[in-house]
C-alpha cells in the first residue's frame, strides 16, 4: 500500500484523506518538510493558494517539495493546487512551486456562479456520456496555456481543466467533494509507475 501526503496547510485536505483511505492508502497531512521523506506521493487540495503559497514557504515545504519532485515523486495540485503547480500565473506574482510548464488563470469560471458540478468525458479514466465524471468546481482555475510536455486530459468550455507532466497532475476541479474515486485510482496509478 502506498503513503499518499495531503499538503494541509489550509484548505480541503481532510476530505482527500478519507477518499485515499478508503482505497487503501495511508494517508498523511503534510505540515513539515521531514514527512516527505516517507511519502510515496502528494496532493496539493484545493483552498485559498495565496494562503497556502505563503505557508509553504513559511514552514520551508516549497524547497522541499521541489526536491522531491525532482526525484520523481507523483504530485497532484487540485483547484488551488493547480494554480501552486503552474509556472506562470496570470497577473499575479504569488508565491508557487512553478513545476508545471502550465499558466493558470485564477477565478476564470465566471463571478455569477461561484461554484457548480458538470459531467466531464476524461478518455484516460474512460469517463464520459452516462459515465461521465462528476467534477465540482468552486471558484475554478483553468489552463490557458500548456507547453509541449504537457498532456491535456480535459476541457470544459474549450478551456483546459486537467492536464499532466510526467509525474504532475494537475486539475480545476475538487475530486475529493465526489464520491466517484476515477480521478485518485488515476493518480494512485501514477505513483505506481514511479514506485
Ligand atoms: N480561487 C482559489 C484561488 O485562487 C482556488 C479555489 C479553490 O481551490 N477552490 O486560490
């Protein structure tokens, strides 16, 4: 069984600790940079990333995690997570892991309607039609610009929504606010790959 960190500075991380919990993982929350040593991947979750910019750099985890990135350690930035994994965030100089040759708008869903949940057809978890996935988003990022290396896995509205790097996930949306689990047995099969 695989150790699955959640970054837990601020934000949604309980709820993607019971979803890695009940396909088996041991999931750990994420508050100091010695606890990566133990882990076989992370979830960045989804929150305020300024906020959780800033604390990672407090508590010293953005080194940190880079360093273990660079070792091949499957990362996953959902929502806020998304916009921490980007390189390039428009007009905006926050604080980030910039691991994602990916830009990331903020806020890009519209002010009229915070939050909602679509059917989105993801092929590389054969969702779509009557098996679409259930993806919520709340106050959304998307991908508005994506370099070579990067696979674009979903788009809703002609915008980019998940995308992968190698061993970076990235998506807009919170899978862990559903109880369909596709999108975590994806990534746990990415840390299967590295492993
Ligand atoms: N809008 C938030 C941000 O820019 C992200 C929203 C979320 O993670 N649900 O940080």
């Amino acid at each position: 069984a695989f150790t699955i960190g959640v970054l837990a500075m601020q934000g949604a991380f309980r709820e993607h600790e019971q979803m890695l919990q009940s396909l088996g993982c041991a999931a750990v929350q994420v508050r100091q940079p010695e606890q990566l040593d133990e882990l076989d991947g992370l979830i960045l979750p989804g929150g305020e990333s300024t906020t959780i910019g800033k604390l990672m750099a407090d508590f010293g985890l953005d080194t940190a995690i880079r360093e273990r990135a660079a070792q091949g350690m499957p990362l996953w930035g959902t929502c806020a997570g998304l916009i921490l994994l980007a390189q390039r965030i428009e007009r905006s100089e926050q604080k980030r892991l910039g691991l994602m040759d990916i830009t990331a708008v903020r806020n890009a869903f519209g002010r009229q309607v915070d939050s909602f949940e679509i059917g989105l057809a993801i092929p590389a978890i054969d969702a779509g039609g009557e098996s679409a996935y259930p993806a919520v988003f709340i106050r959304a990022p998307y991908i508005a610009e994506a370099g070579p290396d990067v696979q674009i896995l979903a788009q809703h509205e002609g915008k980019t929504v998940l995308a992968r790097q190698g061993h970076l996930l990235a998506s807009a949306f919170h899978p862990e606010l559903t109880k369909d689990n596709r999108m975590h047995r994806y990534f746990l099969a990415m840390v299967a790959e590295q492993a």
